[in-house]
C-alpha cells in the first residue's frame, strides 16, 4: 500500500506502507541509532513523535519478548529507508512490519531519509502527520492543523503508570541466560514519568530494592515509603508543563539523595529554579559524545530529548556542571553543592547503545551510603 509523510512546512515524503493501517500525528524527528530500533520504538520518551531512523536498513534482526522497555510500543509512527521482511537473528520472534501491525502502528518505507533528516536539521523539529488509509493531502492537512503539538503541554500523564509497583528483576546476561540479582541494601523509590526497564533493572542489579510510583505522587507519598534514595525518571514531552513533579522535587531536596536522568534532570533543573528550551532538532542516537568535567573523560552516550536545561539559568543555584555535550556545548549533567542530588541528561542505562556510563548508577549507591 502506498503511504505519505506530511509535514507542517507542506512538504511530503511518499512511500509504501507496512506494519498497521491508519493515521496519526506527532513530532517528526530522526535517530541515528544503527540498532535497537525495538528499544526506541517501547521508550515512553518517545511517546507522540514519528521516529524516522537514519540508518538505511531497519529490522533484519527482527523483533523479540526480551529488547523491550515499556508495556508497549509509544511512537505515532516509524519512518525507515528499508525495512526487511526476512529478518535473521537467533532471538527473533517476529518481523518488524508485523510486529508494528500488532501494536498499531504505521510505517513508512521507501522514501529518502537523508533529505527527511537533512531538512529536519535544517527547519528544526516540526509537526507531522503520517498516513497508509488517507490520499488525501487537504483531509490530511486539516487534521495536521488541529495538532497542538508537544510545547506547553504534559504528555507525561499519558504514560506514567496509575498505580505503584513493585520491580524485582535484574539486568540478565542472554548470552549466559544469567540474571544479575545480589542482595538488596538500599531502598529507591522510582518516579515513573515514562521510565524505561533497563533503568530498572540496572538498580535492581545494583543491590537496590525498586518501588515504582507514578509522577504524579507527592513528597508525602514518597517518604512515607522511607527511602533511601529517589530516583527521577526519563520521559516525553516539555518539562515546563509537569509542575506538580517540580513541586514534589522541590520538597525532596535535602531529605534524600536523588538521581535523575532526561526528564528527570530537566525536572531537578526547573525544581532548583533553572530554565528549559527547546532544541532546533534534539539529540536522538547511540553515539553522542559527552565530557565529564570531572575526570575529563569522553564518553559516547545514548540520549532522546527535545528540550534542555539552560546552563547558564543554574550559574547562582549553587551547582556543579559535571557534563557537556561535545557536538553543541548544551548541558548534559550537573549535581548539587549543598544537598544529595545529581544529574544527567543522557541515558546511562543504554538500551540500545554504550554502556560508557553504568559507573553513574553506582555513583548513586555511594551517594545513598554516605547519606
């Protein structure tokens, strides 16, 4: 089936459909991952945005029940150059095509990414609209307007889970099909503003006993689980609208050390009284580079975020800078002088992508010990 790509500027991508029939708008930006297309498809970071990925080919590894991160796939749409149909890998269950078909999503195949991408970063992120059941460029353009976009609103709240649980599982060895759980010794309770597994997992394997509450819960709520420490999910969308998470931040600072990542550093940011803005086009891959201040030490990094912390809105908030991105200098990490708590913008836990960063969650343990 043919499909079509319509942007907010009026320029159109035309292609052939495959996984679900149907329509959907959504942010139109690009990732420069060459795999883990199935991570990034279940990050709830992602969550109303058209994911156009740059590598040319996509899913000849297929899809399986492990490489996921959510309880499913968050994207409005998927964007390739080439999607195979004959996936081989030893995990596969299922081809990418049908595994889009069964969680609803469209994808479109056969256009030219790198103009997509080039234009992309050359007009910024913008607005979009994909379709396989709809020809029509004005019906499509009418509902394209009507899309109010991802500023000044909270999509958090569309996929933080309503109730907390319990997380017990340990990052696994597939190779050796061994799970990495050691004994518990610190308490974390995780705020879910769109939290992906790995995170989980990774402080389950790191001796932490994980309950996950949604992003709406209140500092009351939280200590009242006496934590040892609180840790500040990744998630979609703009900070600035999630005020009732920069209150609850705002009262936990002091009373128990904090780790925050993505959207939970833009959170800790704002909660400090720092300021967000919006990227031209964000920062999407498994290959940014990002310098630690501290040991100056280049580490490649996983990152998906749209917006950014203001570096100089924290220079009298009694910060560290400790990270900056070497491809435009924005700000990657910072931690506080006075009181438990630091900070990333990228994602230590990878999935997909390097593990450079994974001495970050331990520097959280240490944290908790000390305090």
């Amino acid at each position: 089936m043919d499909a079509v790509l319509l942007l907010e500027d009026g320029t159109v991508f035309k292609g052939k459909s495959f996984g679900a029939v149907g329509t959907k708008c959504g942010e139109v930006v690009f990732n420069t991952a060459m795999t883990g297309y199935q991570e990034i498809l279940t990050d709830p970071s992602y969550n109303e945005q058209i994911i156009t990925m740059t590598y040319p080919l996509i899913g000849n590894y297929g899809t399986n029940t492990l490489d996921v991160e959510s309880r499913r796939v968050f994207v409005s749409g998927f964007v390739v150059k080439e999607n195979c149909d004959y996936p081989s890998n030893w995990r596969n269950n299922n081809s990418l095509s049908d595994y889009l078909k069964k969680e609803k999503i469209v994808g479109l195949e056969g256009i030219d990414t790198r103009k997509l991408v080039r234009h992309i970063r050359e007009k910024g992120a913008m607005r979009g609209i994909i379709s396989s059941d709809q020809k029509n460029l004005n019906v499509l353009k009418g509902k394209l307007e009507k899309y109010p976009g991802l500023v000044d609103r909270d999509i958090v709240k569309n996929v933080s889970m309503k109730k907390p649980y319990k997380w017990d599982k340990g990052v696994v060895d597939v190779l050796k099909n061994e799970e990495l759980k050691p004994k518990t010794k610190y308490k974390v309770v995780a705020m879910d503003f769109g939290i992906k597994q790995n995170i989980l997992r990774l402080l389950r394997s790191h001796g932490c006993s994980v309950m996950v509450m949604p992003g709406q819960s209140t500092a009351k709520e939280i200590l009242g689980q006496k934590p040892d420490g609180v840790f500040l999910s990744n998630g979609p969308g703009d900070p600035g609208p999630i005020s009732y998470a920069i209150d609850t931040i705002r009262k936990l600072l002091g009373k128990v050390p904090i780790f925050g990542i993505c959207l939970g550093h833009q959170l800790l940011g704002l909660a400090l009284g720092g300021k967000s803005y919006k990227l031209k086009f964000g920062h999407r891959g498994a290959n940014h580079p990002v310098k630690n201040l501290k040991t100056g030490a280049v580490e490649i990094t996983s990152q998906n975020h749209g917006f950014c912390i203001d570096a100089d809105s924290l220079k009298d908030k009694d910060v560290e800078i400790t990270h900056i991105n070497l491809n435009d200098n924005t700000l990657e990490g910072f931690r506080c002088r006075k009181v438990p708590a630091f900070c990333v913008q990228y994602h230590p836990e990878a999935s997909p992508g390097p593990h450079d960063s994974n001495y970050l969650f331990d520097e959280f343990t240490r944290l908790m010990e000390e305090f």
